[in-house]
C-alpha cells in the first residue's frame, strides 16, 4: 500500500509508504489532507524541487491472465494480475484443440471424393472397347472404388 504525496503547491509527488508518512507526521514535515473522494493524502509543508521518477507501465498479455505493473527506477509501484476475457480463453482452448486435431496421424480419406475428382476419375478409367486399346492402369480400380 501506497500514500500519495504532494509538494507545498499541490504538484503529486511519488508516493510514499506508511511508515514513511507516519515518520513526515511525526516530524511535522507534512501534514495530512483529504480530497473530494475522503481519499487521504499528505501535502508536504516545506518546498521541494520536483524530482520525478521515470514510471513505465508494463503488461503482459497471457491466455488466462493478464498481469499489469508499473515500475520506477527504484521500485514497483503496484502490479495486477487480471483474469483475462472469456472470448480469449475460448479461443486458446479451440486452438489447442486445433493443434491437437492436427497432432493425429494422417489416413487415407475413407468419405466419396469430391465431385471433380470422381468425373475426372470417370472419364480417365472409362471401360474402353473389351477388344481395342490397352488395358486400364491399376490405379484406376482403387480411384474408382473410392468415387463411388
């Protein structure tokens, strides 16, 4: 838990921890101040040169949670971790189903072809004249069995 902190002219100031506010209260070096929510604040009573840490927020987008944290070059000021969206969740679950699917070995297909495959199947293995021409390929038989 954090105290927020302002200078003497009400410019926000890095937070502080408590025991560091209580230390400023006990030394007279800030009094405390509450604002228009009754959110309690400390207003320091002597000037300060504005010496602001440089804060960078980062997030980390997960499958099931996603974690928020904001951090300064000395600490973190605070870090969440949000369950993430159910869309998001359903959609990892699918793909994993997905790769799953993939995963299994491949066989033949054992369904009727598809409908241009079986023409060309028809007309390339048409019985020719039982007398003239050559004989059908063997693979004609297994195409035509699997177009039926």
């Amino acid at each position: 838990m954090r105290v927020p902190v302002v200078d003497a002219r009400g410019v926000p100031l890095m937070q502080c921890t408590p025991p560091t506010a209580r230390a400023g209260l006990r030394d007279r070096t800030a009094r405390p101040k509450r604002n228009k929510l009754g959110l309690v604040y400390l207003q320091l009573t002597d000037e300060q040169v504005p010496d602001h840490q440089p804060l960078v927020v980062g997030i980390d987008p997960g499958s099931s949670y996603e974690g928020y944290s904001v951090v300064g070059t000395q600490d973190t000021v605070c870090h969440r971790m949000l369950e993430a969206p159910t869309p998001l969740k359903q959609a990892v679950e699918t793909r994993r189903r997905r790769a799953r699917r993939q995963r299994l070995w491949r066989r033949a297909c054992r369904g009727p072809a598809a409908p241009r495959i079986a023409w060309h199947a028809h007309r390339a293995c048409r019985p020719r004249h039982a007398a003239a021409g050559p004989p059908q390929p063997a693979w004609c038989s297994s195409l035509r069995r699997s177009c039926r």
